[in-house]
C-alpha cells in the first residue's frame, strides 16, 4: 500500500469513516429559530392530544383545515377515521397506485392508567378507581404524582359524555398514593422491583368526603356518584361503557437552561404522529402535486402488541388503500390492492432509545442513538436472534440513505440495547406482511415510557424533514 501523508490520511479518513453529526453543529441563525416554532407548535399538540381519542380529533381538525377530505371519487387528498382510536391520511400521486406508494406508520397509544369496568369502591373513608396499567411502565413512577382523568362515556341510549378533569389550573387533580420510607422496609426495599410495587395497588384516590351520615353505608363511594351524576350526568352502570384514561396532569416543558430538550408524556409515539402530519402536508403542497401516491397511518394498540380491530394487525391499511382507488376511478379488487401494497416503501415512525449515561452497561455505545444527532434508522428490532423483527434489506436502505442526504437530512443509525439485554417491537413486521420494504425510523427519546420523557428539539425538526423527504421522494 501507498505510503500517505498526514493530509491524505486525514482526507482519507474524512471520506470513508462514518461518523454521526450533531446537528446543533450545522444549523444557522435562522434554523435555530425554526427549531424553536417547531418546539412550541408541538408542546401545543402535546398538551391536547394526551389520549387516542383527543389525537383523533386532532388528526381530524386539522386535516380539514388543510383540505383533506372525506374519501370520495375524484378527491385527491382524503382522510379515513375509523372508531373514534386510528385513522390515516392519504393522496393520489401523479404516479399510478400499481406502482407502489410511500408509506409512514405511526401509534397514536401511549402507556398509562385505565379505568376498570367496575372502577369505582370505598376503602378506610376514602373513594377511588380500580385501575389497569396499560402498555409497558415502571409501575413506582405513576405513584405520588398529579394525575388527570380523560375520556368518554357512552350511555345507552347512544349519548356521548366527554369527561376531563384534571388539566386546567383550577381542576382537582388525582393521585396513587406511596407507601411512607418509614414503613416500606419489608413492604417494598426488601423486594426486587418487580414485586415491590403491584400492579392492582395503583389505586386512583378520587375523593374522601362524605354523603349523609354515619347511618349511611358506603356513603363516601355515594359521594362521588352523586358528583358523577351532578357533573357529567352519569350512574355507576355508564361506566360500564366507558373509556377512560388517567394520564399525567402536566404540560410539555422546556428542559434545561438551554431550552434544548422538550419533557413531556406522550413523546413515544406521538412525536411520528406529529412530524409524520407536518410531512404530509409539506408532501401534498408540492408544485404539480407529489410524484408518488402516500398514505400517513396512524394505530392505536401497539403497546399492546398492535391486536384488535384498531392496531396494525388489522385491515386498515388495505381499507385507505382501497378508498385511494375508488378516488383514482378504479376498482379496488383485491389482486390491485396487494399489488400497490406489495410495491410500497414504507418507514415504521417509532421512536428510538435515546443513550443514558448514567446506565451505559445497558447500551452498546457504538450502536446507540444519542439525543441531538437526528432521527435513529433502526434496521431491525426484536430480541435475542432477532426474533419477532422486521430486518429490513440492504437495496432498500441504501436507496433510504440517497433520499436522507440528498435532502440535507442529519440522521444516524442505532439499534434497542446491547444482545440480550431485552428488547422490543414496533409495528414494522406488521406492515411487512404486505411484502413491501419497510424499516424503523424515528426520533430518540431518553426515559422512554415514563410520564416524562425527554427528546432533542433537534431531532424533532430534523425527522419531519426526513419524513417529507420521505414522501416526495420518486
């Protein structure tokens, strides 16, 4: 080999290693401020959208302020709802739909706190609700912090009553009560983690006045049925046919003296729903309209393993699909439909673990996403041997990678934790079933799953690039 000099190994060096960029680095006067219109417009999003539901209405609202419409023939650009808990947002392309469209996938569903069927009882001159984690939480972190109550009841003549407490100033808000330090020896330290904090102790404290007096049996429990009926016109049996939420009773926060991290719940995943609709909408504005057709997919269930009638193993995507033909004046058969479905590029927007440095041995370094250097491609997750992934293939993301940079899009590539370290799944696999190229893709998040996340400001205003590189990509 060629003996080089110092300059040609430096330049050497500079063009062949692989090095992630931090994109506070690159970014101008200008681009600072952007970022910032990013960040505020999103916390706004966030303090809305704290449920599926609310996001729904959300998604609803504002994809008929920018001209998105119910599906219909000779309608370019549609919105489809479904249940009140997923939905999408899609378009005609100048390319035909047998080509294949350009597909992002997000879940709307968070982890939290849900109402049992049968909530409601008294214990020791107190009221409270029965409750059902959902999703994946460290149970101690819903204790001993405000908590807000959010959803709907439906009662049986079809009435809709939309219940929110807990999120104005002036509102009460909820908690679950901890164990005091000078009781918790053999209760709770002596314990591993796992056991030291059930599951069917996260009991909400919702009241702890009386009604009547001392004559009157579970008068406390009467109390706040009397408030129930009093303020949202409900029994005990609505219930019943309820879906509520309890939720943090907080707002998204700027982070640090800098500003430069949002702390929020819900980051996991509705920063993909919100980037992915800022995208669509930058996609569908493209002069001469975008080359290619494009679906923005929004689940619910995949903390939950993605099942039911609302999660990504349904039959949504096939459904939105179908209504694109109908738009396009053709028939949706099921032979048309699996073609444009197996001819797609998709991204599964799901947020990335961010590195922790006070927990490096549950990382490996050199293949970890870091806060601040632009959305995680994540070419496969599971766990173990790769088990339950989608390992996306090499043609697809190298024609990923040409869209990102030649669109000046900072992003770096990372993966879930060091081998055997645990794991987890997104609903990539799922959209693969379709026989259409799909990888993983979103931004890092550092306490994923807690009710208070952190992301980079960064990172936000760089993945919705990337995802509107995305969609107007050939």
């Amino acid at each position: 080999m060629k003996k080089l000099n110092r300059r040609e190994i430096k330049k050497l060096k500079e063009d062949l290693s692989y090095k992630p960029v931090l994109i506070w680095d690159k970014l101008s006067a200008a681009q600072e401020r952007e970022v910032e219109r990013e960040a505020k417009e999103y916390k706004v999003f966030l303090d809305y959208c704290l449920t599926e539901r609310r996001t729904v209405d959300w998604l609803a609202r504002e994809a008929g302020r920018a001209g998105f419409e119910e599906p219909c023939p000779g309608r370019a650009c549609l919105v489809v709802l479904y249940r009140h808990k997923c939905g999408a947002l899609a378009w005609l392309g100048r390319r035909p739909l047998s080509e294949g469209l350009r597909i992002v996938g997000s879940h709307i569903d968070c982890p939290r706190l849900d109402l049992k069927t049968r909530p409601l009882y008294e214990e020791a001159e107190m009221a409270f609700f029965k409750t059902q984690y959902y999703g994946g939480i460290k149970k101690y972190q819903w204790l001993a912090r405000p908590l807000a109550l959010i959803g709907v009841a439906v009662k049986p003549d079809g009435r809709t009553v939309e219940i929110e407490v807990g999120l104005k100033p002036d509102d009460p808000v909820f908690t679950v009560a901890d164990l005091l330090p000078h009781l918790a020896r053999k209760a709770q330290y002596e314990k591993k983690l796992s056991e030291a904090f059930e599951g069917e102790k996260l009991n909400v404290i919702i009241g702890s006045r009386p009604l009547g007096d001392g004559e009157v049996k579970d008068r406390f429990k009467l109390s706040l049925l009397s408030l129930l009926k009093e303020r949202f016109d409900l029994s005990e049996a609505d219930l019943v046919s309820a879906e509520l939420e309890v939720v943090p009773a907080q707002r998204a926060r700027d982070v640090g003296l800098d500003r430069a991290l949002i702390g929020a719940y819900g980051h996991d995943d509705r920063v993909s729903v919100y980037t992915s609709f800022q995208a669509a909408l930058e996609a569908v504005r493209v002069e001469g309209g975008p080359a290619r057709p494009g679906i923005c997919l929004f689940v619910d269930k995949e903390e939950t393993g993605s099942d039911g009638s609302t999660g990504a193993q349904s039959r949504l995507l096939e459904q939105v699909t179908a209504q694109l033909f109908i738009a396009a004046g053709l028939q949706p058969s099921s032979w048309a439909i699996e073609e444009a479905l197996f001819n797609s590029r998709a991204l599964s927007a799901d947020v990335s673990a961010a590195f922790d440095p006070d927990y490096p041995e549950v990382h490996e370094k050199r293949n970890a996403a870091f806060l601040g250097y632009g959305p995680c491609l994540v070419k496969y997750t599971g766990s173990g041997g790769k088990y339950s992934t989608n390992d996306a293939n090499a043609e697809y993301l190298g024609w990923l990678r040409g869209v990102l940079d030649r669109a000046r899009v900072i992003w770096q590539a990372g993966g879930l934790g060091k081998v055997d370290e645990g794991g987890g799944g997104t609903i990539a696999k799922y959209l693969a079933r379709y026989g259409l190229e799909v990888v993983d893709f979103g931004v890092p998040v550092l306490g994923m799953h807690s009710p208070f996340e952190l992301i980079s400001k960064a990172d936000l205003l760089m993945t919705r690039r990337a995802m509107a590189a995305f969609f107007k990509a050939e």
